[in-house]
C-alpha cells in the first residue's frame, strides 16, 4: 500500500534526523561550553569530555590532504553515499527492522558528520573513554550513532544465521 511506504519513509527519516538532531545538538553543547582542547574529567579520568576539532576523518585522517580534494572525499563523496544510503533504505523493503534502524544510524552518524565538515570545516569530537587496558581515540555522537548501527547490523546477521543452522537433535535422529 501507498500508506504503508509513506509512513515507512518516515519512520526511517526520523529515526535518521533523531541521530543527526542528538549528535548537533551534544557537538553544539560541547561547541559553547568547552574551549578547544581543554578536558573535563570524571570518574578518576575514565571518562573525559575534551573538545578537538577533527579536519579529517576517522582518527584524524586525511587531515593533511589539501583543501578542493579534502572536499571531495571528506564531504562530497560521504554525501553521496548517504544520499545512497537513504534511497536504498525506502526503496528495498525486504530489509529485516534491525537492519534498517542499522543503516539509520549508520546514515544519521554520517550525515551529523558531514554537516559539520560542510558549515564549520571540521568535525567536533569530544567524548574520550579510559578503562585500562581499552581507551579510544575522541569520538562523537555521529561516531556512536555509527558504530551502533554497526553493532545492531552484525547482531541481525549473527541471530539470523544462528536461526538458519541446523537442528543437531533432528539431524542426528
């Protein structure tokens, strides 16, 4: 039905917009009450907020690259591949739920990501976790919303080859 795609759509928008509004709206916190590369501390510096402006990608590369290729493959190259991402996800209905709220997060992250990059010429990272012996680089909210979608995709595709192997008890029978 017409209806049921129409309200697909949406859902699938909002939960994208949902991730993007909650990473500019953490990034702009961040952005008017910590000044760059000072650190709050909690939790006996397990878990810092630090504000760095990231010029390029994940843990900082690319940063180095000059500025119109920097555009292209920071900015323009993730937008189409989200503006991909968003007409794949309403158009292919036989996606599981898990895998579409997935990909939403994995787009909203993106999406938060390369907005920053497009109005403020870097990405604000500002979350940093140490627990020895695992600690992070900084990351963001846009990051989070990523590697979530991540998660929940690998997690869908685990549960559904677990669901798909044999039953030992019947084979063996």
């Amino acid at each position: 039905m017409k209806i049921d795609k129409l309200v697909r759509a949406a859902i699938i928008i909002a939960i994208i917009m949902l991730n993007v509004g909650c990473d500019q709206v953490s990034k702009a916190i961040v952005r008017n009450h910590i000044e760059a590369y000072s650190s709050l501390r909690f939790l006996h510096d397990h878990f810092m907020l630090t504000r760095v402006e990231n010029t390029g990608a994940f843990l900082s590369l690319g940063d180095q690259i000059p500025g119109y290729l920097h555009s292209i493959l920071l900015s323009v190259i993730p937008g189409v591949f989200l503006i991909w991402g968003i007409w794949y996800l309403i158009t292919n209905t036989r996606l599981s739920r898990a895998t579409v709220i997935g990909i939403c997060f994995m787009v909203g992250g993106g999406a938060g990501n390369v907005f920053d990059r497009i109005i403020h010429g870097s990405v604000t990272d500002f979350l940093y976790i140490d627990f020895p012996p695992f600690h992070t680089g900084v990351f963001n909210m846009a990051d989070l919303s990523i590697t979530t979608g991540v998660i929940i995709i690998l997690i869908d595709m685990a549960m559904k080859k677990w669901k798909e192997r044999p039953n030992t008890e019947q084979t063996q029978g």
